[in-house]
C-alpha cells in the first residue's frame, strides 16, 4: 500500500501529465520495454491461473502422470517468465525513473538560477526547498512504484473479471457485487483518511515550527521564565495532532483487514455456490479450482489500483508544483554589450590586462567605473515609489557615501546598479553606456558587493574568498585575506585557510565571517565596489584594524558605501542624505556640517537612525 502523502489532488491533472510525459518520453524506449514486461508478467500471472482447469480436467482426474509433469513443467517455465519479467521491469524502471527525476531537477535548478530576485522576495526558502525535496522525492516514488503498479493491477484486474466471466457468467455476479462492495469502501475509507491526513499534516507543521522556534528561543525564554505557559502551548498542539493522527491511523489501518474479510466472505460465498453447481454437474471441477484461485486474487489489485492511483495524483500535484516554477518568467536581458579583457602596457613596460566594454560593432569602451544615476524612479511595487526622481554620479575612483533612515532607498539604489530589479523611470549609466543595454552577467562581473548578511558557502576558507574570482591563485586569496585583515585569524584556525566552513560558517564569528566577504570582494579587483554595512558586524577596534586594508581595496575604485556608523563615512567624496526615496542633501563631511540639515543632525545626535 501506498503512503499517504497529504497532498492535494492537481489542479490541471491533464496538463501536469502531459508535461510528465514530455521527460518520460526522452526515455520512450525503455518504457516501452517496461510495458512489454508488465503485460508479460501479468499474462503468465492470469494464464497459469486458467491452465488449472486442463490440468485438473484432462491429466489429474484422468490419472495421466506423464501429462501432468509436461503441464506442470510448462506452467513453471511460464510462471517462470514472468518472475523474470517482474524482476527485468522492475530495474529497468528504477533506472528509467531516476533518468527523469535527474532530468527534472536539473532544469529546475537550471530555470531557479535565472529567476529575478523579485521571485525569491515572494517566496520563502522554505518553500522552494519543498520543491527539491518533497516534491521530487513523491514523483521519484511514483515513478519507481505506482506507475507500473497501477498498469499492471490494472492488467491483473481486467483478466481476472474476463476469466471469471468465461468460466461461469452466473458464478461470477457474485464476485462482480463483492468487488463493488470493496470498491465503494476503499473509496469512502480514502476520503475518511485522507481528511484526517489532511489535519495530522497541519498540526504536525504547526508543532515543528513551534519547536524549532522554541529552540532557537531558548534564550528569551528562559530570560522571561515562559517555560510554562510554552509547555502548556505545546500540549494542546501535542493533543491536537495526537487526535489527528489517531483518527488517520484508525482509518487507514481498518483498510487492509476489511478488505480481506470481504474477500474471505466473498471466497466462502463463491466456494460455496461452486460446489452446489459442481454437485449439480453444471461446473466441472477443473473451472471451479480456476475460479475459486481468481476470487482470491481478484481483491488485490482492486486495492493495490485504488491506492496507486490516489499516489500518483498526489505525485502529479507535486509534479504540477514543480512545473509551475519551471514555468516562471526568467529574468530578462536584452543586453548586447559584453564585457571583454583588454591588454595594456604598464609604466615598467610589462604587458597587463584591462577590461573594456564591447557593443555589438565592435566599439570598445574602457572599464572605469564611471556610474550616474539621471532621474531614476522606481517602486518594488507599481504604486509605491521607493526612489522618485534619484539623480547623482560617481566619477571613477570616487568613494560615495548613502546615509538616511532605514527604508529610505540606500540599498535600493545599490540594487538597481545591479540591476536585480529594473527601474519604472529614467536610467543609470556605467561609463556612458545605459546598464540596460549591457549583458548582466557581465555588468554583475565588474562589480563587488559586501552585503549586511554574510553567506558563506560549504568548503574551505580558500573556496569561499576565490568566490569572488575563480581564476585566483592561492597567493591571490592570500592577499585579499590579508587587504582585509582577515589572515591573522585564519592562520591561527586548527586548518588555516584549509579549515572546512558548514552551515553559513557557524563555526566563525559574525565579525570573521564578515571579514571573509570583504576579502571576497578584494579578491574580485572590481573597478567598482559596493559596501552594504559591511562593517556592521565588526566591533569598533576590528573595524579601525580593517580600515587601512579597505582603503587599499578601495584605491582607484568607485566605491558605494552604505553605514548607519556616520564615521565609516566622513572620508567620502560625497555623502547623499536620504529621506522618503529622495536625496534631500549631499556634499562632503564638511560641507553638509556647515549646513547643519539632517546629516548635522545624525552626526551630532539630534537625530537618530530609524
């Protein structure tokens, strides 16, 4: 019997089949291998089960030894086949499966890569996750099991009613209204169940998502001594799913024992009226052996088809969940212009590597970094503007300050250089040419960004830093370490920069995990580099030791830097002061002082950051 999942039925089953179909068909071949052997295995299964009639009639009530041996062997050899047939099926559709199932997840992951990160906004990481997990592993299982499953009882149930109707037409009205019996039963237990499924799933969710943040609470828990008013929470969630899960259980395991007390009674019943009719000498005895064995096998696959089948549509909904994420508009590029390495001659006379953008005439561009933003308007949603009419420019090499209360449209604007969201209004220009028209893997490539939320990645210190190059050698990843301060500490670990980081790197500190971003982003060598507070999780004394490394990043770059810490930002080229989406001041440390607006305010502490 088939699991219960506690999925939804699909909502387009047709679609989601047909789209199931589409993967199964790059293997059409060994799935029509596999149906030749189902329809093999169920054939002998059927077949030997009528040859007990010759048998009994024509060599054992005769007393033909010799017949009997050649009937005999002749049903092993095909019972035989089939046996082989089951196994052969078997292996190949787990084979066939796991080709589909890798095939799915590969273009999943493939279309989840290209997704915007508007997307990713409107779903949790849970969420998608259930995709990979839940969702694959429910269509793998019905492709292992349920499909053949459903075909071959299918098969077993169709033969089995069509030899009973050939043996005795009278005989087998009796079986015909048990197995309607069964099947009006099996289908009102299902229901009953899968309801009761339904809740034992609800409650299950409800009573992890409690513990989970319970434990990971357990420091405000115990700070205000809610440990009992949590204990009593847990217990009416326990109760709840203990209920549940009683009623679904209680259902669910009624199925197996009813269905075999109906088939008893319908044997006893058919055994019976058999030997009545065989008295009677309206039944030979061979026909009535043949057919009591089919009324014992005939509840089964009825069970064995209804239970698939409810599988699989539980599977097609995972299937259908599946697609309809596959099925999301990517991201959109229309840009042509690419990002090319250039050769250029040093003072010293060596031959060095530049970069330069590259249109689709072949016009080259140098790389400086040179971004202007020119009355930029633009809302996460259509109407609500988070940034009305943003204009400013950073000239290569400038360092460009963003301050203002939380909500007001400085990571915003850090965003739209990377175009992870297009803008409603205006445009931004990199070196002259609109971002728009510039291929965004490429614009992505001539950019660093240290962000708030550090994540590292599984692997070693020396993979997370070359993140940000892949081209970069060991000396490389050194040296961007030690640009951000970062290679005393790694020295000091058991592995040095070999040392293996697991679960965002949990076994670092906030402020370690943050210097390897930045060394991250030195690694990269951007002509522009973004600090979203990227000093935020460092304490004052690491962040003094870092700023002499940060400022050598930062040499000859335009820099975007992004700090509630007023005093990360007093060396900018330019402090834009934001309120509501709009740049209410700008100008220097001095100048916007001298103006005694609001970034006098915040420097001083008249004004607080909200």
């Amino acid at each position: 019997m088939a699991r219960y999942t506690g999925y939804k039925r699909p909502k387009n089953t047709k679609k989601a089949l047909g789209e199931l179909f589409h993967y199964m068909g790059y293997h059409k071949w060994l799935l029509l291998l596999v149906a030749v052997l189902v329809f093999i295995s169920t054939g002998a299964n059927v077949a030997g089960t009528y040859l007990l009639k010759p048998v009994i009639n024509q060599f054992i009530l005769p007393g033909d030894i010799r017949g009997l041996i050649y009937a005999l062997v002749g049903m092993g050899i095909m019972y035989l086949c089939g046996a082989l047939s089951t196994f052969g099926y078997n292996r190949l559709m787990v084979k066939t499966s796991q080709k589909v199932v890798a095939d799915i997840r590969r273009d999943l992951f493939a279309h989840v890569q290209k997704l915007p990160l508007k997307y990713f906004d409107a779903h949790t990481h849970g969420e998608l996750m259930s995709r990979f997990t839940n969702d694959v592993d429910t269509v793998q299982e019905a492709l292992n099991n349920s499909f053949t499953m459903v075909i071959q009882s299918s098969l077993t149930l169709t033969g089995t009613v069509v030899m009973l109707l050939v043996l005795n037409v009278n005989m087998s009205l009796i079986v015909i209204v048990f197995l309607c019996i069964m099947f009006f039963f099996i289908k009102w237990n299902g229901r009953r169940s899968k309801e009761y499924y339904d809740r034992q799933q609800a409650f299950l969710a409800d009573i992890n998502g409690f513990v989970e943040e319970m434990a990971a609470g357990q420091k405000v828990e115990k700070v205000f001594n809610h440990e009992e008013e949590d204990m009593k929470v847990f217990r009416e969630k326990n109760e709840a799913l203990r209920r549940a899960s009683t009623k679904a259980l209680g259902y669910s395991g009624m199925m197996v024992p009813s269905i075999v007390s109906l088939s008893y009674a319908n044997y006893a019943v058919s055994a019976c009226a058999g030997g009545l009719l065989a008295i009677a000498g309206m039944m030979d005895l061979g026909s009535l052996a043949a057919y009591l064995v089919y009324v014992r096998q005939s509840a089964m696959p009825l069970n064995q088809f209804t239970q698939q089948v409810n599988f699989i549509l539980s599977a097609l909904a995972g299937a259908e969940r599946i697609f309809e994420m596959m099925h999301e508009e990517p991201e959109i590029d229309e840009g042509k212009v690419r990002l090319v390495r250039t050769e250029k001659t040093g003072e010293n006379g060596r031959i060095g590597y530049a970069y330069a953008w590259q249109d689709e005439r072949g016009k080259m561009t140098p790389l400086k970094g040179d971004v202007r933003f020119e009355n930029v308007t633009f809302g996460y949603v259509p109407d609500q503007k988070v940034l009305d009419g943003i204009s400013l420019y950073a000239k290569p090499g400038q360092k460009i300050a963003f301050v203002g209360s939380t909500g007001a449209g400085k990571t915003t604007i850090i965003n739209l250089i990377n175009r992870f969201y297009e803008i409603q209004g205006g445009r931004i220009l990199y070196d002259g040419i609109d971002i728009r028209d510039i291929r965004k893997d490429d614009l992505r490539r001539s950019l660093a960004m240290v962000i708030q939320d550090t994540h590292l990645f599984t692997g070693t210190i020396t993979d997370n830093i070359r993140y940000g190059n892949l081209s970069a050698t060991d000396e490389e990843v050194a040296e961007a370490a030690r640009l951000a301060n970062a290679d005393s500490f790694i020295r000091r670990l058991p592995d040095g920069y070999r040392t293996m980081l697991y679960s965002d790197g949990s076994n670092l500190s906030q402020g370690q995990r943050q210097l390897l971003a930045i060394a991250r982003a030195a690694v990269a060598h951007p002509p522009v580099l973004i600090l979203d507070e990227a000093t935020s999780s460092i304490d004052t004394r690491t962040e003094r030791l870092i700023e002499k490394g940060m400022d050598a990043i930062m040499e000859g770059r335009t820099v975007f830097v992004i700090a509630h810490r007023l005093s990360t930002v007093r060396n900018s080229k330019a402090i834009m002061v934001l309120e509501h989406g709009m740049i209410i001041e700008r100008g220097d440390h001095e100048e916007l002082l001298e103006q005694k607006g609001r970034y006098y305010q915040l420097y001083t502490g008249m004004y607080e950051l909200e």
